[in-house]
C-alpha cells in the first residue's frame, strides 16, 4: 500500500468530518487506507466517522494519549508506504496528495515532506518551521526571516519548486515509513506542539533531509484543534523546554530565564494598560489573565 493517512482527534467531530471527506475526495484513484485514533472524545467523533466511512481503522483511547502516542498507535499496524499524519482542522486540495508523494517517490533521501498550508481566503501561513535556537527565542523570527531568508524560508516569498528545510509545521506532512523504522517513532514525551520538529531534527541527525514542496495545497483553520487561551500556550512552552532540555541543555537555563523575564514585562505592560482604562478594556484584560495564569504555571515549577 502506498499511503496510510493518519488522524488524531480529541472532540473535533466537524473538523473530522471534513478533514476525512478531503482525503476521500482528493485521493481518489490512490492505493491508501485511513487510521482514526481518538483521545476519548465525548462529542460523538467516532460514531460520526464510523457511520460515514465504515472502511476506516480506528483506535478508541480510554484517555488524552496526546499526539505523539496516538500517532504511534497507528504507526505501528500502518501497512503504508509513507505516513501522511493530517490534523482535524486540516484539509487537502486537489493534486496535494499527488505532489507530496510524487516529491517522495524521486527523493529517495527525503524522509519528511510537507506542502503549503493556506487560510480559508487562498492566502499562505507559514508551513515551515526553523529548529529552535536560542537566538530564534530572543530575537523576532519575522526580522530573521527578513534578514537570513535561506535559513529561516517563509511565505513571504515564492518557491517554484521544492526546497529542504529544518522541518515543517504539523498540520499534514508526508512521512517515509523506513525512515520512521530507522530513526523511530515520535518521542512520547511532547504531549502536543513541537513532537514533530524533534522528529524531524532526529532524521536530519540520522542524514536524511526535510522538505517543503509549494505545489501541494492544503487548507488549514489554525488552532482549531487546541484552541486559545493560557491552556494552549501552558502546552507549548513545555514542549518547548522539554525540546531544549533535550538537545540544547546549556541553553536550557536562559531560555527559562528569558521566557519568565518577558512574560513579567507583558504582564505589567498591560497591568497598567487595565488601569489606564480602569478595566474597561476587555482585550487588555483578557491578555492579562493569561499572563497571569503563564506567570504562575512558572512559578510553580512549570508542572
């Protein structure tokens, strides 16, 4: 079998729905099977998908796993050639399949790939991402991207054909099954943000490269799948430290100390921007819960 589509879900029974009729639509003519792994969803995702499309294989999780371990419930029994690991709020274009996997099959040493993630009105979102560094932490990443292009690519500019990159950004990303066997599956620890960019740095370790291909489309309602909030950012920074802790631990330090001295400063900058407005202002108040809330998370020891 060539491809094997792989989605986790946690209570995004629409966005299911409609992640699964892009593949159906778009795969068409395609040797490709389909794994649903829920995360003891409650909103009826699986009944719906199962009803809709009977053919699929799904794992029912009595718990959150998290996206790292659920994807690799499903690798494990995949019998594709390449993983295409999609998110709930993704969902493909005519012809992106097509690309991805025509990419993969003449890059025989491209272990990952992805394509061009766009906003529901055509326009582009960033779909690569650059490995986390102390400097990409400290500085803005626009700037970087404006000043060192080749190193951190972006939207902003047109690629007329594929080039290789760090790794890219998680929403749907085609994957070699035997660089999976050689390197390993995701690393269990990430519970959700950056599992896939440590992935992909452990591939480049292992010498295989990373690539982007322009041509293949793919729609992408950002953040959907994890929402707003402190929650969702309480998720990132500590994949983020658990990233760092991993392959840069002299960094490790700076960059709590970096993150804590920044979140002081938005805390107050909007401290005093609620008492300016004498708490009228919801958006100033609303950013100050959730720096709040990241300030305690911090304090506590980053739980």
């Amino acid at each position: 079998m060539d491809i094997s589509f792989v989605i986790v879900n946690w209570n995004t029974r629409a966005l299911l729905l409609h992640c699964l009729a892009s593949i159906y639509r778009t795969a068409e003519g395609m040797d490709f099977e389909v794994w649903l792994v829920d995360n003891a969803s409650s909103d009826g995702s699986v009944a719906a998908a199962r009803g809709a499309y009977p053919e699929i294989h799904i794992i029912e999780n009595d718990r959150n796993l998290g996206f790292a371990a659920a994807n690799n419930l499903a690798f494990a029994k995949m019998r594709g050639r390449y993983a295409v690991l999609i998110n709930t709020d993704a969902s493909l274009r005519a012809g992106a399949i097509q690309n991805l996997f025509a990419f993969m099959e003449e890059a025989p040493h491209a272990s990952m790939a992805c394509g061009q993630l766009l906003n529901e009105d055509g326009s582009k979102q960033n779909s690569i991402a650059p490995f986390p560094t102390l400097l990409s932490l400290v500085s803005n990443e626009t700037l970087l991207r404006f000043l060192f292009p080749q190193k951190y690519p972006s939207k902003r500019k047109h690629y007329g054909g594929p080039i290789a990159v760090d790794s890219c950004i998680g929403a749907c990303i085609m994957v070699r099954k035997s660089a999976m066997d050689r390197v390993g599956f995701l690393d269990e620890r990430y519970f959700f943000f950056l599992e896939e960019t440590d992935w992909a740095y452990r591939m480049k370790r292992a010498g295989w490269k990373i690539y982007f291909v322009p041509a293949a489309h793919v729609f992408h309602a950002q953040g959907k799948t994890v929402g707003g909030g402190a929650s969702a950012r309480i998720l990132f920074y500590r994949s983020r430290y658990q990233f760092f802790d991993k392959w840069h631990k002299k960094a490790y330090f700076l960059v709590r100390l970096f993150v804590i001295s920044r979140l002081l400063v938005n805390t107050l900058l909007n401290l005093s921007a609620v008492g300016l407005t004498f708490g009228s202002n919801r958006r100033f108040k609303g950013k100050l819960n959730i720096y709040r809330k990241l300030l305690q998370w911090h304090f506590k020891g980053c739980p």
